[in-house]
C-alpha cells in the first residue's frame, strides 16, 4: 500500500477492490473544482493510512465504464469498498475529519 495515492483505472479496479482489504477510491476529475480543492486531503489521507488502506483516484472522464457500474453521477465521490464491496459512500467536497472518521469505522 502507497503513501501516494493509486491511480485507479478499469482496467485494474476489480484486482484492486479484491487484492485490497479497505480501499478509498476518490472518483474525480480534472475540470471539476471540488474535486481539485479535494486533492491534497486525499494524498494526505494516503499517507496516514499507508499499510491499513489504499486509497485511489479514479478519473471519471478516462474511466467511465467503472463510474457508470457504481451510478457516479456527481463528482467528488469517495466509495468504500471493504472485501471487495462497497460498504460506504461519501459525496461532495467533505471535510478530512468526516473521510478519516469514515474510513476507520471500517478499518477496525
């Protein structure tokens, strides 16, 4: 698990989800400003939690089959899968305290 965050494709979204206990993927994309001003809270994220979650971004625009299969239809939004499934969903630019606290109350 990186201390940066993965990028996520379809092409590799179904061996992550499954090779990954607890993972973060951020869908976004480059001309949405939220999503921007959400970046440096995901590469922080990234490193606090290296070794007990990936957590990846998804570009919507250069993947779109992966955000169309989970009905991503405004951006931010942060999924997290646990074991391979979706266990939560976080939509919009939210604070780094309500993702952190989110991502462990799955964790433990």
């Amino acid at each position: 698990m990186s201390a940066e965050p993965f990028h996520v494709t379809d092409a590799n979204f179904e061996e992550t989800i499954k090779k990954n206990k607890l993972v973060l993927i951020d869908f976004w994309a480059n001309w949405c400003g939220p999503c921007r001003a959400l970046a440096p809270t995901i590469q922080e994220l990234a490193k606090e939690y290296a070794g007990k979650a990936l957590v990846g971004k998804l570009d919507v625009d250069e993947n779109p089959a992966t955000a169309e299969r989970f009905q991503v239809f405004s951006i931010p939004t942060m999924i997290i899968f646990k074991n391979g499934s979706e266990t939560e969903r976080l939509v919009g630019l939210c604070p780094k305290s309500r993702i952190a606290d989110t991502l462990k109350k799955h964790s433990e």
